[in-house]
C-alpha cells in the first residue's frame, strides 16, 4: 500500500496542484505523506524539511536536472533548507527556463501558424507549453505535442543550461537531507545513470515510478544495487496534475527514509 508520494509537482513549477489543494488530493488518494519537488526550483511557502499541512505529512523537496556527460539526468533532493549557493543557481535556471520556453514557443507558433499562449513565468516547462498547444487550435492534443513538436528530438526543441552533475550534487548534498537518483530507466543509457550513484554516493535512488521503461532484469539489477550499498529507495507518481498515489513508498520503506530527515517541523 502506498502511503508516501515523493515525486509530485505543483504551480511552482509546471504542476497544476496548488499547495492549498494538496492535503484534500492526498486524503482522496489515500497517501498521507507527500515530497513536493518541483523542477529546478523548492515551494516557497514551505518552511520546514518536514511540516505538516492539513494532516497530510509534506516533504520539501526539489528535482534538479545536471548534466551527465553523455546524457542528462535528474536528481531529487528531500529535506531541503534552503542555501545561498542552491537558491542562486534556481534563480540562475528559472531565468533560463523562461528564455528557453519563450523560444520554443516561437518556434512551435512558426511551425504550426498558430498563437500558443504560455505563461512565460519561473517555472515554466514543457508541460504548460504542451498544454498551449492544445488548447490553441492547433491538431496536437497535450501527448501529440511532445511526440511531434517539443520532445527532445523534435523540431521545436530547445535544451536547457542545466549544471553538471558534480555541481548539482554538491548543491543538493549541502542543502538536503537526502539525495537520490530519479528514475533510472528513463534515461537514454541507464547503466551509465545507475552508475552515478555509487561515483557520487548519492543516499539513494527511486525505485518506483509510473513509467514502462522497467523490464524486470533493470529492476532486480536495481535492487541489487540497493542491497549491495545500503542505499534508501524513493518513489512517486511524478504528477503533474490532480493525481496522486499511483506508486510510492509502503510503510516500512517511508519510516526508513524518514529517519534520515529533520522532522523537526513536525508538531507530533
């Protein structure tokens, strides 16, 4: 039974869950523990590592990506206070979030003749320019956007200034309380991403997602890894909208991990 889920994003970022809507999305999904971690950018009206919201147990966190060489990854962090060096280099992302999505919007406009109306915010990611372009009138609904127009291989594609790897990792490592690797099998070379947390000796990494790339050999490779370095686990659903729960920690794995956060901001 799932209990916690640690990978969800909000309006901070390109999530449409606000934080005052999240304690009642919790309670219909039956999960009473929640990370939120919003890409490249922590919640602001989360005060604490770990606090308390409406009953529901809220984990401050953020998903930052980091440039692995050959591919790009995401890191999330958990427990998070903030720090000059992190708060500086989200602000450094945000700026170039928003640049980056003012110019594939353009190049999505050029393509399809259509006006694509995004709010070019901080925070700002694909998923709200995916959403314009399907309520624009253009013949792309939200999942023909990415597959055609603004997927990573697409023509309207445009990367991000991202940090590398070893500099996300210092930044996370002095501001979290845990860092872990984010889905690994999504990544283009999963070897090379597994292998990032044992170079880097990250705490842990997410071992449950709702996503197909996880044939069982990965999976048990995985868990193996897991065993060998006593590493935590992490999971979530990675919402971006009103749904939550869909695969997460149990019990047992949420009380492990939450022994190495500051709950501190708890009242119980």
């Amino acid at each position: 039974m799932v209990v916690a889920d640690l990978h969800v994003h909000t309006t901070v970022s390109d999530g449409r869950l606000t934080l005052e809507e999240l304690p009642a999305v919790a309670e219909e999904a039956g999960v009473s523990v929640v990370g939120v971690t919003d890409h490249d950018r922590y919640h602001p009206e989360l005060d604490a590592p770990v606090s308390r919201r409406g009953g529901v147990t809220v984990v401050r966190g953020i998903e930052l990506r980091a440039d692995a060489g050959g591919q790009r990854v995401d890191l999330l962090g958990y427990g998070l206070t903030e720090t000059e060096a992190l708060a500086a280099e989200c602000d450094r992302i945000q700026r170039d979030r928003v640049e980056r999505a003012r110019r594939m919007v353009q190049q999505v406009e050029a393509e399809t003749g259509v006006e694509v109306d995004v709010d070019l915010s901080p925070g700002v990611g694909r998923p709200d320019i995916a959403r314009g372009i399907a309520a624009s009138g253009a013949a792309y609904d939200y999942e023909a956007a990415f597959d055609e127009l603004i997927g990573s291989d697409c023509p309207c594609y445009v990367p991000r200034d991202v940090p590398v790897v070893e500099e996300a990792v210092s930044l996370l490592r002095t501001a979290c309380d845990v860092v872990s690797l984010a889905h690994p099998f999504r990544y283009p070379d999963p070897s090379a991403a597994l292998s990032l947390v044992t170079e880097y000796d990250l705490d842990a990494v997410e071992r449950f997602y709702p996503y197909d790339r996880t044939a069982q050999p990965d999976q048990t490779r995985l868990d193996e890894l897991v065993e060998k370095h006593d590493l935590l686990v992490t999971g979530g659903s990675d919402a971006h909208e009103h749904t939550l729960g869909r695969t997460g920690l149990d019990e047992a794995a949420w009380r492990r991990l939450r022994e190495r956060l500051d709950t501190s901001g708890l009242d119980d």
